[in-house]
C-alpha cells in the first residue's frame, strides 16, 4: 500500500511539473526531486490542495496560480554580505585582477530579492569599481526580480547585514548605502544605476552577454546533475577567459564534464577561475 502511495505520488509531480512546463514553460524537470517534493507540499498546503492533482488542476484553469507558486519553487531567502569570507576573498585576491580591464561586466545569476546584487555594488563602490561596471541581476521569478529592483528590506536585518558587511572587509558604515524610515531600510538608488534587471532562466535560456564575473551562489544545489551541468556551461561560454565563477559554499565544479574548463582559485569560498588557455583532449594546454 505505501509503495502505491508512493507510486502515485511520484507520477503526480511528474505530470504536475509537465503541466508547469506546457503551460508555462517554467521547467522544474531537472530540479532535485527531495527539493521539488518539499516545496510543493508547502504549495498544497498554502492553497489548500489535498494532492499534487489538485495543485495542477489549480495551475491549468485559475489564472494568476502559476505567479504565487514560483514563489515556493524559487529559494528567495539570501542576506547581504552572505558568508562574508566569500566577499573578503573577492575584494582582496579577485578585484585586483578585475582592475585590470577597462569595463567591467557581472552576472549575478540567480539574484533572488536582491541582497547579492547590492552586496556587489556596494564592495564594487568602496573598491573604486562601480563607475566602470555593468551588473545584470537574473532571476527566474519576476516578482522576486521586482523586490530586487525596489531595494527595500526589513530594517530589523539590517543589524545581520551589518556584521556581514563588517566582516567582509568593508571600508565604510553599511548605514551610508540606505535610508531607515516605517520599520524599512532602503537602499540607494544610485547602487543599481549600472544594473540590468531581467528574467532568465538557468534551465532553458542561453547564454546573453560577455563577463568577467559570474557569482550564482546557492541555486545548483536545487538542480540535478544533468541541469548543473547545463548551467555550469551557460557561465563558461559567457565568461572570459581568466574571468570568475562564485559558487555556494555547498556547490562544487568537482563533478562537472566543464571541470577542465577551470582553475580552482580560493577553494573554500568556492571561487574559479576559467583557464586563460584552452586545453586539448589529452589535458594539455593549446599554445598560442
């Protein structure tokens, strides 16, 4: 009996997630399926589905359900300055190299509400960065990449994004980059003067511009390992050659076919380096 629960379980969220992709061309095919399992049961509950048939029926025939259930299917959970070693390591070993170049251009892949994103402006704006860069925040969820737009978070994480920052290596008052006012902190609009906003999506989209940074921080553990590899070689084709890739501490390049493609340069933050040669079949490198 608990192998047929099972059974009819696992064939609802397929069909479920087939109905998602036709009628939306949201694809969650390829997320881990113990990931995918738990959100939806927090969907279920929300609108008050018995089962994952009903979730879809809602999905197909009420407008406006699609919207509300990304909020589930995306993680939007982040905080400025997240592991402020990640940061240190980039203002200190990788923003010298990025000095290097003229123009600069960031892909924040996966921006969620936005703390990355202002995290990355503020460190580009206290290293002397910021005039010479382009950031494109991309997320899946439009209304997360709305929240993000708008810049405005509780201002009772503000004391958490403080430390972050602190620890981070900041060379000013976090309090400088907002505006505190009705229990909300609001950011400086001056910060994502120089950022692109748009829906992109990991799964299905290609690759849209040229980079020297790629920071997707904590989204590819949400993915299978085929759809890792699929994004892993999004961020290859668009970085330049010696360009970064930041990873979630939790997220590794290890098991990628893309591996090669890539210098480990601060393993424990999980920041690479794209190699400045292409290698050959054998492993070793072209020469110019």
């Amino acid at each position: 009996m608990i192998e047929k629960l099972a059974r009819t379980r696992e064939i609802e969220l397929s069909l479920l997630l087939e109905a998602i992709y036709r009628a939306s061309h949201y694809d969650f095919r390829g997320y881990s399926q113990a990931s995918i399992i738990r959100r939806m049961d927090q969907a279920c509950q929300h609108f008050g589905c018995s089962s994952l048939s009903m979730l879809q029926h809602l999905v197909l025939h009420q407008p406006g359900v699609m919207t509300r259930l990304l909020d589930f299917l995306t993680v939007q959970v982040s905080e400025l300055f997240r592991d402020p070693g990640y940061y240190r390591r980039l203002r200190e070993e990788v923003l010298p190299h990025l000095r290097t170049y003229p123009s600069l251009k960031v892909w924040i892949a996966g921006c969620s509400e936005g703390e990355e994103l202002y995290s990355m402006a503020i460190l580009f704006r206290e290293e002397g960065l910021a005039s010479r860069t382009i950031f494109y925040a991309t997320d899946i969820n439009p209304e997360a990449l709305r929240k993000a737009e708008a810049g405005i978070y509780a201002l009772d994480r503000m004391a958490l994004f403080t430390d972050n920052h602190r620890a981070s290596g900041g060379r000013s008052s976090l309090s400088d980059y907002y505006t505190a006012a009705y229990g909300a902190a609001v950011f400086d609009k001056t910060l994502r003067a120089q950022t692109v906003f748009s829906e992109h999506n990991l799964v299905a989209d290609q690759v849209f511009a040229e980079v020297h940074l790629v920071s997707c921080r904590n989204v590819l553990i949400y993915f299978d390992r085929a759809l890792q590899d699929r994004a892993i070689g999004l961020f290859d084709e668009s970085l330049v050659r010696g360009g970064f890739l930041g990873l979630g501490l939790q997220e590794t390049l290890a098991f990628s076919r893309h591996n090669d493609n890539f210098n480990e340069f601060a393993g424990r933050e999980k920041i690479y380096r794209k190699r400045l040669a292409p290698r050959d079949d054998e492993g070793r490198h072209h020469v110019a």
